[in-house]
C-alpha cells in the first residue's frame, strides 16, 4: 500500500513539472489580425490589412465584409495614426496604438496595390 502511494505521489509530481515545462517552454503567442478581425482589435496587435485608403475627415482604410451574401455588406474601416502618401488601395502593416481613447495603427510598412478582383472581405 505504502509503495502505491508513492508511486501515486511520484506519477502527480511529475505530471505537475511536465504541465509547468510546457507552459514555460512555449514561446508567446504572436497576434496578427486581418481584414476580418478589426472588431477586435488591442494594443501592440500586429496587422496586415488591405483597403481602398480614405484621407477625410481621419485617415483609414476601408473595406467591407460581407458575412452571408453582398446584401448584408458592412464597411470596416481601420483608423491610421497619420495620413498616408497614397491613393486608391493600399496595403498596411503595422502596429495598434492608443490615441486618446481611440485605437489606431502606426503603420511600419506601406504599398500600393492594384484593387483586388473581389473587393469584398468574408467573415
């Protein structure tokens, strides 16, 4: 009985430093959101987004996200944190920053490109 019992002991305890190695061990999850995700969207989130730029009345992309069928389109617009030198679409990476009480992306990378054949998003 003894014996059972510390074997018992022995089988949780190493179980306990398996669960412990592994969460240590494993590396930080990496965030990158999309077009579809913009809803919920956080601090320091990386980014990678492709949309019709809109300089007026903030900077944004736009697009919309279709959830069924293209009755039901919604725009989703991404605020930039400065104006970009572009026009038509573009693709942004970057970075979500807070400004003021809003959440915008400090964009790292910009380029032009050509609209897509299908300008829609699909959630």
């Amino acid at each position: 009985m003894r014996g059972m019992v510390f074997r018992e002991g022995v089988a949780r305890a190493l179980a306990v430093m398996l669960l412990v190695a592994a969460i240590v061990g494993a590396p930080a999850p990496q965030f990158s959101a999309n077009e579809a995700s913009v809803a919920t969207l956080f601090p320091g989130e990386r980014i990678d987004f492709t949309g019709s730029y809109v300089a007026r009345p903030a900077p944004h992309l736009l697009r919309y996200a279709i959830t069924c069928c293209r009755a039901d389109a919604q725009p989703v617009a991404l605020p930039l944190a400065r104006a970009l030198h572009a026009r038509g679409w573009a693709r942004v990476r970057g970075v979500v920053i807070r400004s003021g009480n809003a959440l915008v992306v400090e964009a790292q990378r910009v380029d032009a490109v050509a609209p897509p054949a299908d300008p829609f998003t699909y959630r």
